[in-house]
DNA sequence: AAGCACACCTGCTAGC
DNA sequence: TGCTAGCAGGTGTGCT
C-alpha cells in the first residue's frame, strides 16, 4: 500500500498520539505479522514502555522506546495502523492492538498480511534487519546533490524505474511515485540509469524532491479501493494530480497523445512514450 | 555480483 | 446473477 508520502503521514499522526503514551498492553493475534522474533518478545519488549519518538527510515515505521528498544513496523502492500479509542469496533483482518495510557489503542490491521512488525535492541538491527539499514538517501529529508545523484546512477546497469524502486538507491520510493518521477522529469523509465544525460539528471533530481513533497504535502494518494488511509482513516490526495499512474489510454498533460502501460519489473509502469526518451 | 523472476496473501473488479 | 482471471501501494529469496 504505502510509499514514504504515506509512510510519513502515518508517521506524523503517529507523532501526535503516541509520543509520551505508555503501552499498557500488547496483543499480536495474527499468525504472520511477526515473522523476525518470536511474537511473546515482541509482546514482552512492549508492553510496560513509553513511546518517546517515532522515525521513518525508507518505510519502515520505527518508535523508539523508552527502554531503549525500537518498535518497527513495515505496512507493505495493505498494512494500515489505526488509532482510536480501545472499545471502537474491531475491523476485519486486525492483527496486532497496543493499548495506551490514554484509553485508546493503537492497531495494526492487514488483509494480505505482508507487513510486520518487530521489537528489537537497536544494536540488534544488523542481524534481525539488515535491509533497514542499507537504505539509499531519503528524498524528504535528506536530498543529494546532484553529482551524487550522477555518480549513484551511474554505479547500476538497470532501468530508471528499476533503479527508483531499489531502497538501497532512493529510500521510500516505490510503484506509484516512480513513474511520476519519471512523468515529470521526462524521462523513459525503461531508460537504463547510467545513460542518462547531464540534462535528464538535473530533471529527474528536481523530479524526485517535487514529486516526493507534493505528495506528502497533499498526504498521500488513496486507490479507488481506498485501502490507503491515514491514522484516523482519513483518505490522502495526491492521486487528483497524477500524470500517469493508473491513466492508460488517457491523454497525457504534456502532449495529449494516450498514456501507454508496460510491465516493468512484474509492476505496472505507465508513462508517455512521446514526452518521456 | 548484479540483475531478474517469483513467492508471499486476500480482496476487489472487469469481463464473460 | 455468478464465476473467474487478473490485478493491487513491497520486499525477501533464490536463480542465472
């Protein structure tokens, strides 16, 4: 489901109703949901402690615990964490609820149950998640410049939309904002990363920051199955302003003509095939 | 070693 | 109306 303008959403609501609350209670009923540990030290790690902040790397969700460990959450494709007060109704496919000091409950709801979560000691992290480390800069927060954009490019021999996804070369990315990172730097995304072009780099530098704080900006974009909503269930609205995701045969903003749909790395990618070289 | 295909799940929708 | 094939916001694994 969600990519980092989602993730950081999540993220700030987060913020606001979890920092300072003690955990009071813990309870993982899916099978799936933690997959990294055993579920009672999940349980255990939590429950009794004080949320003092809560960070996204890449797309991970992490809490920091006053105990000194970290709670970590990923949403993957349909993960959503809902908060609200502990005796509302219990949606379908709820996995994990945390209850807080206030009377309300933090809950991590998931149909297709690919997401996790998991509750380590940071100096764990190396072993238990690897991946949550090897992370590409954030465009959010931590923009390049460009020659370290060039000289990153340049490193794989692979598709730009390829390259966009991979979290080890751009934290947060993921199927929707590629291609309209892509879209608005003009540029193919089955264009291989390390022939692009002094100019094409400029663009896809200035596309990825716009594109990255436009959508966190409008919080987010929800699909037609709105399984994307923010911590109160509120949808975002970035997906009013889409040049490609999901517009096939629509005419493109640019030039008019029909925009085209491809697989590229078994995800569908949509773009210009005029507007976009 | 890097690059690529596939597996992991459930639910919704378009098309017959 | 009812069935089913196809598709969905991601990433870990295993193959070449």
């Amino acid at each position: 489901m969600p990519e980092l303008p989602e993730v950081e959403t999540v993220r700030r609501g987060l913020l606001e109703v979890l920092v300072g609350r003690r955990i009071d209670d813990t309870r993982v009923t899916g099978t799936r949901t933690v997959r990294r540990q055993d579920r009672a030290e999940l349980m255990a790690r939590t429950i009794g402690t004080t949320v003092t902040d809560v960070r996204r790397i890449a797309k991970y969700l992490v809490a920091d615990l006053d105990s000194g460990d970290v709670l970590v959450a990923h949403l993957r494709m349909s993960g959503q964490l809902l908060h609200g007060p502990a005796d509302g109704p219990l949606a379908p496919h709820t996995h994990a609820r945390f209850w807080l000091d206030d009377g309300n409950e933090l809950r991590f709801v998931d149909p297709r149950t690919f997401g996790e979560l998991f509750a380590v000691d940071p100096a764990d992290l190396p072993a238990v998640a690897p991946t949550l480390l090897e992370v590409g800069f954030d465009p959010l927060t931590g923009m390049v410049t460009v020659p370290a954009l060039a000289a990153a490019l340049a490193r794989r021999r692979t598709p730009l939309k390829v390259w966009l996804l991979d979290q080890r070369n751009v934290a947060g990315v993921g199927n929707i904002y590629s291609d309209e990172i892509c879209a608005l730097a003009r540029i193919d995304p089955l264009r291989r990363s390390d022939t692009l072009t002094r100019p094409q780099i400029k663009r896809l530098h200035e596309a990825i920051g716009a594109i990255i704080a436009a959508a966190v900006e409008a919080r987010g974009s929800s699909l037609r199955d709105a399984q994307y909503v923010d911590l109160m269930g509120q949808s975002g609205s970035y997906q009013e302003r889409f040049r490609v995701y999901g517009r096939e045969g629509l005419p493109c903003h640019g030039c008019g003509r029909p925009v085209v749909r491809r697989v590229i790395a078994q995800r569908s990618s949509y773009s210009c095939p005029r507007c976009q070289r």
